[in-house]
C-alpha cells in the first residue's frame, strides 16, 4: 500500500511542538507497525555546534528526529520533549522526517557566508534508519554538500548506507569525507534487547567489509560501552578482534553516559532485565550522567592492549579521498570519550 494512502488525522492541539515545527501530515504504514511519521518542512538544515564543545566539527545536519532504532540508552531522546513528545516511547515511534532537508541545505550552502566547515551527519538520530529507504533524504544531502566542497562525515548503525556507496565515492573525490559504523555490542541477544530496531552485529560487521572493498575504511564507534554488560574483556577482545578482521581502520571506544529523560528509561529496562546490577548502577553514576572516573580509566586501562593487538589504532576515513577529517562521533559523548586511535 501505498505511503500517500496512509495520512493519519490530527488533532491541531494534539502535538503542538510538531504543529510549530511546520508540520505537514502524518502517516502511518504497517511495513513500521507502532510508528507514526510526521513529515515536516524544515526552515534550516545546517544547526551550528557551540564553540566551547571543542570538536571536531563545525556544523551538524540530522534528517530526522526520533528513531526507530530505538536505542534505550540513546543520548538524544529527552530532545524529543523540545517536540512535547516523551522521551522514551514517543521517541522511538514518533517520527519526525524533514522532506525538505536538501533543497534547504542546498541553499544555506550557497550563502556567501559559508565558509566550508566541516559538516556532521549522524550526530542526533541515525541518518540510515529504516525509514531512510522509504524518504531517501541522504542521496540529496551527500550531493548538495559535495557539490559545495563541504568536508562531512557520517556516523550510523545502517546498513542501508550501503546504497549510496557509489555516490559517497563520488564525493570523496570532490571533499574530505569520513565514515563511521556504530557497533559495541557482539552479543545478538543483549543487542536485540537494548538495541531493538538496529541491525544484527553480523549485518553490520558485513556492512564494515563492504565499506573497506568498496575503498572506504571505517572507523567504528565501540560505544557506549554498557557497564557490566559489555565491558568484560572476554565481549571487548571478541569484538576488537571482529572488527579488525571486518577491515575496520581504528575504533573510539567511552562508557554509557544517561543524560537526562534517557537515565530512568534505560534504568527501567535495565531492573527487569538485570535487577541485580540496578545497586552497581546507582553507586556507579550516583545522581548524575556519567560513570565515575575511576570506571573510565579502568576502562581505557582495559580498551588500550586490546585495541594495539588487533591492529586498530589507525584513523578512519575514505582511502581515495586524502581526508584527514576527524573521525565522526556523537556530539556530547566526545567530550567524555576514550579516543583511541
């Protein structure tokens, strides 16, 4: 059936953070059962990075917002309540899809005032989620910054990513470009459990191979390394090992931090799954986001023989380009990071 067949009525009053974000309808499809899509059209595109974060870009663009990946321990879900939608399940199956993404990125590329920063895709909500396939925002995206000879990068658990590989060798060859897969959990049970919507481990260890024949090399995001749950040398060392042989470049690797609305839905999944560790969570992260430091340099201390053995201490990027673009992350995660290259 079908996508313009499946407009849903709402309520003017019901979603009045959609309303002011220049909503245009909303549809429901069963190929995304439970999952509205509210397609919107964007007034910007390019939302600037503060100074004072110190990374590695200048610029991000985020096609949507929510994600049916439905991370629980997903940094950006309390930016749904900007949205008047809940941080947890609405963040997960309300949807917002920005049709317009391109055309107004094409156009604030081409202000005079644009200086060609550096421009980070992925940063919010994955670029390559399920949906993509349907609203194939990122072909336009990719072409209008490379059409620019604007540097970006890419950061996404998506296998669909693998569509554009033709167009993202074309770029490379017109502006630095990176390219980075997310992958920390090797074990498909506890990944089906906390990463529900995401591909298998093996689909995108698949995916990492098809990057490096293809000419691209990523870099992977070990991360967020889940306390107590894949922090074991045993899964680090297995999947360190993993990635070396898939034809990863270098990996970054930084414990969970629950910020905000995410820190009691993933402590709620985390009571029914895993009771007995809900006590090592409270005295690990206390009332705050982050885990305490001496978890973090426990874990740099574990991570980095690990991450020389196999091979991984290289940069990521695409071979043909020449880039030495910083390797893509989440925004408020690299401040905390372990980088390890």
């Amino acid at each position: 059936m079908r996508w313009s067949d499946q407009a849903v009525e709402v309520d003017d009053g019901a979603l009045p953070g959609l309303s002011r974000s220049g909503l245009v309808r909303s549809v429901r499809t069963p190929d995304f059962e439970g999952v509205t899509f509210h397609e919107v059209l964007a007034k910007s595109a390019l939302n600037r990075v503060p100074e004072a974060s110190h990374l590695p870009f200048q610029f991000t663009v985020n096609t949507f917002r929510g994600c049916t990946h439905a991370c629980r321990y997903c940094f950006a879900r309390p930016t749904h309540e900007y949205l008047d939608l809940d941080a947890g399940n609405d963040f997960d199956t309300q949807v917002v899809v920005k049709l317009n993404v391109a055309a107004v990125l094409r156009k604030e590329l081409r202000r005079r005032s644009w200086t060609r920063e550096t421009v980070a895709l992925g940063t919010n909500t994955d670029p390559y989620q399920r949906a993509e396939g349907r609203y194939r925002l990122m072909p336009g995206v990719i072409s209008a910054l490379a059409e620019s000879r604007t540097p970006f990068s890419i950061l996404t658990k998506g296998t669909l990513i693998r569509r554009d590989l033709p167009l993202l060798r074309q770029a490379a060859g017109q502006v630095p470009v990176s390219v980075g897969i997310s992958l920390a959990i090797l074990d498909p049970d506890l990944q089906k459990k906390i990463e529900p919507g995401t591909p298998s481990p093996q689909a995108r260890l698949s995916l990492i191979r098809d990057l490096a024949d293809a000419g691209i090399v990523p870099h992977v995001m070990v991360a967020p390394v889940i306390p107590y749950l894949t922090d074991s040398t045993a899964h680090l060392d297995a999947l360190l090992e993993a990635l070396a042989e898939a034809g990863a470049s270098g990996v970054t690797a930084f414990p969970m931090h629950l910020r905000s609305s995410t820190k009691p839905w993933f402590l709620e999944w985390l009571a029914e799954e895993h009771p007995a560790l809900i006590r090592r969570y409270r005295g690990l992260y206390g009332r705050g986001a982050y885990v305490t430091p001496e978890y973090s340099s426990w874990l740099r201390d574990r991570m980095q023989p690990l991450v020389h053995r196999h091979g991984l201490a290289g940069s990521g990027g695409l071979r043909q380009s020449g880039s030495d673009a910083s390797p893509t992350v989440a925004a408020p995660e690299l401040q905390h990071a372990l980088t390890l290259f």
